[in-house]
C-alpha cells in the first residue's frame, strides 16, 4: 500500500531517477517554442534600444534532471545583440 | 547610444550561446494549476521577497504545459552539505531559518495557491486553487476540478477542512476513480459505508459538532507563505551562499502552524543521513526561535510556528482510513 503524503510538507515524496533516452521529438518542439516565445517578448521590452536587435535560436537540447513532478530539460540557445 | 540592461558592450555584435531551463510537468501533475501557482508564486516572491532569489521565468505555456526559466550556477544542497564544516552548517541554517521566518511574515486573506492575474493591465498575482500532493495520489488528481469539490482558494480554515472531506466523497464515490481506490483497505468495511461515516464526519465538522473543531481556532490563525516542498534538493547553493530556491509548484498560503516542519538537507538514504537531517532539524528549529525573537514575532505567532501542526488539518491531509 503506497503511504499518504507528507502531512506537513505539500509535496509528496517521490523517487528521482536519471535518463539517457534521446530527447524527445515533442520536448525539441516545446524548445523552439518556448525560444521563440522569449525572443518575440525580449524584442518587444521597453527596455532594449530601438537601435538594438535582439535574436535568440535553439542550439541544443539536453536532459538535466528529473524530479517528483517535472522533467527538467537544458536549452542551449545562442544569443545575438547586434546594431540595426 | 544607452545600452540596455539585456545587452553589454561586450554582446554587440557578438553571438554568445547561453543556457535556460526547459520545465516540463510530468503526466500526473495537476495541471493548470500545478504549472500555474509555480510561475505565480515565483513572481510573488520575486516582487514581495527579493531576498528570496528564485529563477526568473521567461515564458510558459499551458497546452503543452511547459515553462522557460533562468538557468541558475550552483550545487545542490543535498550535494554540498557533507562537505560544510560545523560552522558554515550553522551559517547555512541561519540563511534558512530568515527565509522561514520572511515566508511567515507574509500574510494572505485566505487559503490557497497563486494563479497569475491581470487586473487593468497590471500583471500580479491572486489567491487560486490549492496545489497539494494529498490531493493528487492515487488517482485523486482526476478530480482536482471545481465540479468535483471546492479545491480552493479558502477564506477559512474550516472550509479547507470541509473541502477535504468533499474530495474524498468524491474520490469513493465517483465512477471515474473507481479503478484506482485501494481495496486493501476495505476488507472489514464497505465503500458505500465508509463514504457514510465520512459524510457523517463532515457534517459534525460542519456543525462543530466534533471534537476537533470543538478544540481548536482553526479560524484565527494567520494565513502564510509556505513552500510546501523545502529541502536539501530543491535549493542550489553557491559554497554557503543560496543562488536560488526552485519549485514552488505545492507553495500556497496556509495556515501558520503549517509553515515549519523542518527542512530535509541531505537524502534520507541511509541511517546515518537520517541521524544529519534529525540533527540539524532540531538546531535549525533553535536558531529560528532565536531569528523570529528578533525580528519581533508575538507569543501566539511563536506557539503556532513551533506547534505540532493544527490537528484538524492533520487528520484531513494524510489518507481516509476506514478503520
């Protein structure tokens, strides 16, 4: 019979465990969503200089770390500040 | 030309490969709501307690769930902790127990999660739905939804409680966990008749008929920040400095008798590693007494930071038992 939660502490506890399985195709799909979502909202900051571009592109993904509840993935993305 | 604080001199016209974290929820994480008090709260503590650092969310998404965040340096505490001498544990433990005693002074007008808001074109913060791991194991999760039971915000302890009692109605009542109930535990007593002495249990709870709330304001106790899941591998460390607090996704406002339980630093993976936590839970509780004497806590605040927990929420948030 697995135990009840915690009572005291919100989350339960859980195992955490490693992988080595390729990355998957739907985890390199939210990659390049989400660059391209941080990209589209640093171009439109207020703070960034109208003389300034900003570009963000998706290098590589990797696995990072597994918890109770998250599977927590490492974007490498390349960053270019650049005069127009 | 100003520069902006996004760009250096040193970036013009360079092209640099930098890091962020890609979080993904797994399968049986309430979502929305799991996903949406993590960037919620994070904002809150960002805005409210600066001192709490935590990593900066960029972007996230719903469908498919998924949030963008500041890639933090450092070690994991759990890592780090043998290692610490005597003294940098005191030090460290005193860094913990500000952060407790900061959470605690943060009050809420009721019981729940944050959802982020966006009142006349103001981005902040609200009260929403709790996010708690006893309302998601063993199938509970399926109902974590309006139409099931009440999962929150609460504007009283007391109706947290009826809540609870709600969801469990429903989780031995309803055909879509049918599947899921453990009948182990139902060898002497039927469903149908547990789920009776549960309604019969709420009922008295709601008249105050019951002994539990006969004994204990549950309604005056002030409502705080709790991280919900604070210990040794969800804080990054930088030697005895904190770079960063990670997954508030179970933070919510909770009573203040809920606030501290200690905080697990090192894996619990062997007897010894048990002995470290025990220790330096018992002086990590000391050094706290001393942090929020000094910074003016009340008697009361003091005797329900270092009770055992209110006992109503203790019977209600641990699983059902028909025995």
């Amino acid at each position: 019979m697995d135990s009840a939660p915690n009572i005291r502490k919100n989350a339960p506890t859980t195992p955490r465990s490693s992988t080595t399985s390729p990355i998957p195709a739907d985890i390199l799909q939210n990659a390049k969503l989400a660059i391209e979502r941080v990209s589209s909202a640093k171009c439109g900051a207020s703070g960034v200089d109208n003389d300034l571009k900003e570009e963000l592109e998706l290098v590589d993904v990797d696995f990072l770390a597994e918890g109770g509840y998250n599977v927590v993935w490492l974007i490498k993305y390349r960053h270019k500040v650049y005069i127009i | 030309m100003q520069l902006s604080t996004q760009a250096t001199t040193d970036e013009l016209g360079l092209t640099m490969v930098k890091r962020l974290v890609l979080r993904v929820p797994k399968e049986d994480a309430l979502l929305p709501h799991q996903l949406l008090n993590e960037v919620a709260f994070r904002g809150f503590v960002t805005k409210n307690l600066p001192s709490i650092l935590v990593p900066k969310v960029h972007a996230y998404n719903l469908t498919p769930p998924w949030i963008v965040e500041d890639f933090i340096e450092g070690t994991l505490l759990s890592t780090l902790w043998p290692r610490y001498s005597e003294h940098e544990k005191e030090a460290v433990c005193r860094k913990f127990a500000k952060m407790v005693a900061m959470l605690g002074e943060t009050t809420f007008g009721g019981i729940g999660g944050l959802v982020p808001s966006n009142k006349n074109g103001r981005q902040g913060t609200e009260l929403g739905p709790t996010v708690e791991g006893c309302k998601l194991f063993k199938g509970r999760g399926k109902l974590h939804a309006p139409e099931f039971y009440n999962i929150g915000p609460y504007k009283s302890a007391k109706e947290y409680v009826l809540a609870y009692y709600d969801k469990e109605i429903a989780y031995y009542s309803h055909p879509v966990t049918a599947g899921d109930i453990d009948m182990d535990l139902f060898e002497k007593v039927q469903v149908a008749d547990f789920v009776e002495t549960l309604r019969r249990n709420r009922g008295n709870l709601q008249r105050g008929t019951d002994h539990l709330s006969a004994d204990n304001n549950t309604e005056e106790e002030p409502f705080v920040a709790v991280h919900g899941d604070f210990h040794g591998r969800n804080i990054l460390m930088n030697g005895t400095e904190v770079n960063a607090v990670l997954d508030w996704e179970f933070a919510g406002a909770y009573p203040l008798s809920e606030l501290f339980d200690g905080i697990d630093v090192v894996e619990m993976d062997s007897e010894e590693m048990e002995e470290e936590n025990d220790k330096w839970n018992a002086r990590l509780r000391m050094i706290l007494k001393e942090v929020v004497e000094e910074r003016g806590w009340g008697e009361r605040e003091k005797r329900l930071l270092f009770s055992d927990g209110n006992p109503v929420l203790q019977t209600v948030r641990i699983e059902m038992f028909p025995y």
